[in-house]
C-alpha cells in the first residue's frame, strides 16, 4: 500500500505544473507574441531582436527543469506550443510582412511552407526524442531556423534594403529554413556538454571573446553564425557519405 501511495504521489509530481521552468517558456512566448505585433506595426527591428530573445529563454527553459528536477509533461507540451508560435508562426508572418507581400500568392506559400515546416518539425521531434541519437538533432532546430530568418530581416534592416528588393532572396532562405526543419540530415545539438564539469581557464576566455564578438555587431554576427550552423548539417552529412564504405 506504501509502495502504491508512493507511485501515485509520483506520478501526481510529474503531472505538477511547476512555475520556475514555466516562467520561463512563457517569456519566450510572449517574445514570439511580440514579434508578431512589432511585425503588424511594420517594426521589423524590433520584431527580430524578440525572436531572438524568444530563442535565449526557450534555451533556458528546459536546463532550467533538468536542473531542478522539475521535469512534466505539462511543461513539454507548453514548451511545443509555443515553439510553435516563437519559432514558426512569429518568423512566418514577420518575413511575410517585410518582404512577401508584393509576391502575391508565392509569397504566403513561402512563408506557409516554413510555418508548416515548424509544426512537422516540432510533432517529429516530440515523437522520437527516446529513438534518435542525443547528440544530434534529426532536421535543423526550429529556435535556429527562426533566428536564421529573422537575423537575414535584421542584418538587412541595418544595411538599409527593404524588403520588396530583396523578396526572392528572403523567399528563398524561407524556404531553404522551412526544407532543413523537415529534413534527416544531422545537426550538433550540443546536449552532450556537461555545464556542471571544471574547464580549463581558457575555455572561459574563449567564451568572453565570443560575447564581445557578438556584441561589436549582433545583426551580422547572429546571422552569420546561424547560417554557418544550418550548413554545417549539409556539410555533416556530405562527410559520412563520403566515409561510408563503397559495397
């Protein structure tokens, strides 16, 4: 009969909704909400910079849980839905209003094409999260897909182009971004570095020399590093076809 109290009482814990990891995913949400009225208000600046911070707080979200052991399923399917509206329905409609609204009807098929993609992506990954490898993430993470459009809205907004010269352009890295979410193809997930290990005195150099490199020009350095990571699963994949042994 203890044994039993036990496991309800567990069980009941993991159905908890607990505030701490939620606070967070429901900032990131908000963030995506505000992108999508920055967008409306023709605000693309600011409607960049939030899914960026959209990113960092689903970011912390989930290690803030495993770190305090505040795990649920609750907070797995918040974090979804939201992703789902930070990640692929903010970065739709910002790329739609800035640039794909003189495409006609090509243009909202571009930018579906990335919404749906999110939403395939995000049923996948909660669907196989037990079977793939942890070190690898199977199709490009949606946070990375939507910082890479918004960083492209960004890094052009600061060099002074709009929008509607360069639709076919944006048009492109919508769909490129919305092809690599539904693909196989492996993308580092950086899930195997232990935060909790000692590193040597110049990792953290390195580590300060990165945000003062961000910082010099967030616009293109974001940019710049989102783009390389969402070839780098191309590249991945080009080298172990290579490697593979010819029959």
């Amino acid at each position: 009969m203890d044994e039993f109290n036990t496991r309800k009482s567990m069980n009941l814990r993991k159905r908890g909704i607990y505030l701490l990891p939620n606070l967070f995913t429901t900032g990131a949400l908000f963030a995506g909400f505000y992108a999508i009225v920055q967008s409306m208000n023709w605000r693309f600046e600011s409607a960049a910079v939030a899914i960026f911070i959209a990113m960092v707080l689903d970011g912390l979200d989930g290690r803030v849980a495993r770190l305090t052991h505040t795990q649920s399923e609750f907070g797995a399917e918040y974090d979804s839905l939201s992703d789902m509206v930070s990640f692929g329905v903010a970065p739709a409609l910002v790329i739609y209003e800035w640039a794909f609204k003189g495409l006609g009807k090509w243009g909202w098929f571009a930018a579906f094409i990335y919404c749906a993609a999110t939403a395939l992506r995000l049923a996948r990954f909660n669907t196989n999260i037990d079977v793939v490898d942890k070190r690898y993430f199977q199709g490009l993470p949606s946070p990375a897909a939507a910082a890479l459009v918004a960083g492209f809205v960004w890094v052009m907004l600061d060099y002074g182009f709009k929008g509607d010269e360069l639709r076919w352009y944006a048009a492109a890295l919508t769909v490129f971004a919305g092809l690599s979410m539904v693909s196989n193809l492996p993308f580092y997930s950086f899930k195997d570095i232990n935060l909790r290990k000692s590193v040597p005195f110049v990792v953290i150099f390195l580590i300060a020399l990165f945000f003062i490199l961000i910082s010099s020009y967030p616009p293109g350095v974001l940019f710049a590093l989102f783009l390389c990571y969402a070839l780098s699963g191309y590249v991945l994949w080009a080298l172990r076809r290579r490697s593979k042994p010819v029959a």
